[in-house]
C-alpha cells in the first residue's frame, strides 16, 4: 500500500471517512454530469417528486429508464463507479473476514430541491428496514458499507459523526436517531463535510450522518455505495411450501 493509501486507511478506521481533494479535473466532472444530468432531466420531467423534492435519484436500479434516450450516458457512469481508480480508494476498508473486493449496490444523484429547503434526518444507513436496535448493533460491529461520490459542483451538505462507524450510539445519538426529532440541528460533535468541484469523498455508509436540502446553490453529486460482507443468500419457497 502506498504512503496515501495508508493515510487514507487510517483516516477512515479513526474518522469513518476521508476526502481525496481534486479527484477528477474540470473535463471529466463536465463529462460525468452531463450523464447524470441525462437521468435527472428524465426523472424531473416524468415526475413531480423524483428529482424535484427527494434527496437524490437512483441511476441503477430504479432510474435505468431514464437513460433509454442516451444508454452512453449509463455507460459513462457505471464505467466511472466500477473503476480500477474508485476502486483503489476503498482497498484495506474491509473488516478481518470480510471479501476485499467490493459489491456495487447502486449508484444516485444527489441534486438540488427545486420547491422548498428542509432537513434531513440523522441515521445509520443500517437502521433501514431494521427496526430492531440490537440486530442493528449487531451489522453495524461485524459489516462495512461505503459511500464514494464525488462533487460535481461544490457540495458541504453532508453533515457525519467522526468515530461514530466504529461504535454504538451514545443515549443521546439513539433518541437522536431513532426518536421524534431526528433533524434537529444539534447532534452532538457533528462536522460538516466540505466538497470542491471535483473532491470525492469516501465515508462508511454505517456512521451517524445526515445532509440538509436546499434549492441554492445547484447540487449534483455522484454517489455510489459498496458493500464488502458476503451477499445473504436467499432462498425461494414456492407458494405454499
Ligand atoms: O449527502 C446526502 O444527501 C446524505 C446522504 C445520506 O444520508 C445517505 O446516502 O445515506
């Protein structure tokens, strides 16, 4: 591993994220948007919500119709997330146990609102869809989960708990986070990530974070997340057996 490389592992275990300043340069953020920009015009003009006043669009999974006009543009995306560079960034993130190599998930947009600002909740990506706090503690000690995404325009939405990947919730981050007022703007030791054009950021989709969503300025950032642990195995049961 070179020298950066071990900064960057040794940033991510102590603070669950790091920045790579000036990941891509002004040719290939131009390029890069103009794919993404193909699915949000796509998603805007279908509908009055997606891409208007959620946080982000998916490229992947639900969004793969928004690129039927310009399937490169898809191409242009999935090529930049499935990368031999974005994937040097997340080598020596697994736990002991787990496959190096990472699992794309999916891949969203982050854009602007195009209605009214609000605030996002704060959450653990585990917490979605399991509503047990105790098996929740259990993926969040033994798995890992990242996001990369890098800015395309300028980005300090994103607002992470440094250390907060690395171990369970205080009482206060729980009522917090699983309570009744879970935007509220004082989650204790909280910092804002700042992006320039261009930056990318990695940080571990189980780490207490959340973003606030405003109409200004312009916000469009690619974010793809990873996961390391083995795909659970599902099994199909015919009906009625
Ligand atoms: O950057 C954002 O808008 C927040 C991202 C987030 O909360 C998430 O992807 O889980």
């Amino acid at each position: 591993m070179s020298t950066s490389t071990l900064d960057r592992v040794a940033a991510f275990r102590a603070h669950g994220f790091f920045v790579v300043p000036a990941f891509i340069d002004a040719g290939g953020r131009a390029e890069l948007r103009r794919a993404c920009d193909v699915a949000l015009s796509h998603a805007r003009a279908l509908s009055r919500e997606t891409g208007h006043s959620t946080p982000r669009i998916s490229l992947l999974t639900d969004g793969v119709t928004c690129f039927q006009d310009d399937p490169g543009a898809l191409e242009r995306i999935a090529a930049f997330v499935g990368s031999a560079r974005v994937c040097e960034l997340l080598s020596g993130l697994a736990r002991p146990g787990e496959a190096d190599t990472p699992r794309l998930k999916d891949a969203h947009y982050y854009h602007e609102q195009t209605r009214r600002d609000w605030d996002g909740d704060w959450h653990r990506d585990s917490q979605f869809g399991q509503p047990d706090p105790e098996i929740e503690r259990a993926v969040v000690a033994t798995t890992t989960s990242v996001h990369f995404r890098v800015a395309l325009e300028a980005d300090d939405r994103l607002e992470i708990v440094p250390g907060s990947h690395a171990r369970w919730d205080t009482l206060e981050e729980l009522r917090i986070r699983r309570g009744a007022d879970r935007a509220t703007p004082d989650m204790p030791n909280a910092v804002r990530v700042a992006l320039r054009a261009g930056d990318a950021c990695v940080f571990h989709a189980w780490s207490i974070h959340r973003a606030t969503y405003l109409r200004e300025p312009p916000r469009r950032t690619l974010d793809a997340l990873y996961a390391f642990g083995r795909p659970t195995v599902r099994r199909w049961a015919p009906p009625g057996a």
